[in-house]
C-alpha cells in the first residue's frame, strides 16, 4: 500500500519565476493538508483540500494556491517565488473527521526541498 | 489561539539512556489529540506515538511514552533505552477537532555512543 508520494523530490527556481509541487495520498485518504518547512523550524500550515475545495488556510499570501483533484491528488503552485520562499514542502494526507480529533495522525510525504536562487 | 511550545532545542543523551523532550500546548478546545513525529534527516515525518484530551491513561509505544498532564497542559515524550537511530529532530503536533494539526518549532536530539 502506497503511501503518500510527492514530486519532485528537488527543485531549483530563480526569483521571480513559478513552481507546482505534486503530491498523492496514501490510499483511502480524502484530505490532503500542505505545509512549509524552513530550516531548522518546524513545519507551517498552509492549507488544507478536501472534495477539491480549500476548507482551510494558514497565514499564507495569495502568491500560494492549491488544487485538488478528484482522485484526491493535489498540487501547491507558489507565484512570484521569492529568496524566502526556499524550504522542505510537506504533503500529509488524512481522512477528515469533525467533531473528535482521531488517533490516526497525518501520513506525510517525504517532501519536495525548494532553492530559490 | 492554538500553539505548540518546545522549549528545548537541542538535547543529548548517551546511548541506552532515557529522555524526555518537554512539550506545552494551548488551545480553548475541549477536544483535541497530541501528536510526536520523528524526523530524520532524511526528511520524512514519522509517527511516534498519541494522546486524545480524554483518554484517562498515558500513551505508550515500544519505547516511547508520553507524560499527558493535562492540566498544565504537557505532553512531555520519554524515549527509554535510547539508541544511535533516535538521532533526529522530534515535533511535538496538536490536532483539534476542526481537524487541523499545527507543529512546535522542534528539539534535536542527538544520541551519544
């Protein structure tokens, strides 16, 4: 059982251009959640999909959109990157459950590490 | 507002030891679990270990143990017997009902022989 498979595995991207991240769940999963990086910190929320809409946002700029399709894949575009915009891009996906956190945490990917140069 | 707090940003532990990496949290959620992931440097996030708001007894796994005081608001991660491979940062993580896991800023623990 596959779990969750995100690409590039690198990227390098000059100031100024555009980058699409992918990412696929784990199998059985319907919610795909992205995150930032940086190094040495610890992970940032970025936004959440579920059934191909953003139900959640971090303290992110527009410059950062998503998309969810409807085999629940996912990709993060970031625009107009920018030097700071370098980090580990992390996909984790879950099945969404209201109301009572569950035990089963977020299967992550093993990320995408952006350079801005 | 909800956070996570790691106080300690790097800890060192001779092998066969035990440690404990300390973590706070807060939010006005009755209903949340805790979370503690590994990461190597490799990169990937891996699960260690949970605890629910209302589960009366700490988690265990193997050799992780989480120290749940919920009125301080603790969940502190106790690795016994520790071993060379449990070199890595460790992320203490919230999820709360709405379905949402936010991440304190890490402790990297380093495993002496």
């Amino acid at each position: 059982d596959a779990g969750v498979t995100q690409s590039p595995t690198h990227l390098i991207k000059t100031r100024g251009q555009q980058v699409t991240l992918r990412c696929s769940p784990k199998s059985g999963h319907d919610t795909v959640s992205w995150y930032q990086q940086a190094l040495g910190q610890g992970p940032q929320f970025i936004f959440q999909y579920y059934e191909e809409e953003e139900r959640q946002r971090g303290n992110f700029p527009d410059r950062f959109s998503g998309h969810q399709f409807p085999n629940y894949s996912s990709e993060l575009n970031v625009n107009a990157l920018l030097l700071g915009d370098s980090a580990l891009y992390l996909c984790a996906s879950s099945l969404l459950v209201l109301g009572s956190p569950t035990p089963y945490g977020y299967t992550f990917g093993s990320g995408t590490r952006l350079t801005v140069v | 507002a909800q956070k996570i707090t790691q106080t300690q940003p790097g800890m060192f532990v001779q092998e066969k030891e035990a440690v404990t990496l300390d973590c706070t949290y807060d939010t006005s959620d009755p209903s949340y679990g805790l979370f503690w992931y590994k990461q190597p440097s490799s990169g990937e996030m891996i699960f260690l270990i949970y605890q629910g708001s209302y589960d009366q007894q700490n988690a265990t796994e193997g050799r992780y143990s989480l120290n749940f005081q919920k009125a301080r608001k603790s969940a502190n991660l106790v690795i016994s017997a520790s071993q060379l491979g449990d070199s890595a940062m460790y992320f203490c993580a919230m999820r709360t009902s709405y379905d949402k896991v936010i991440f304190g800023p890490g402790t990297s623990l380093s495993v002496i022989p």
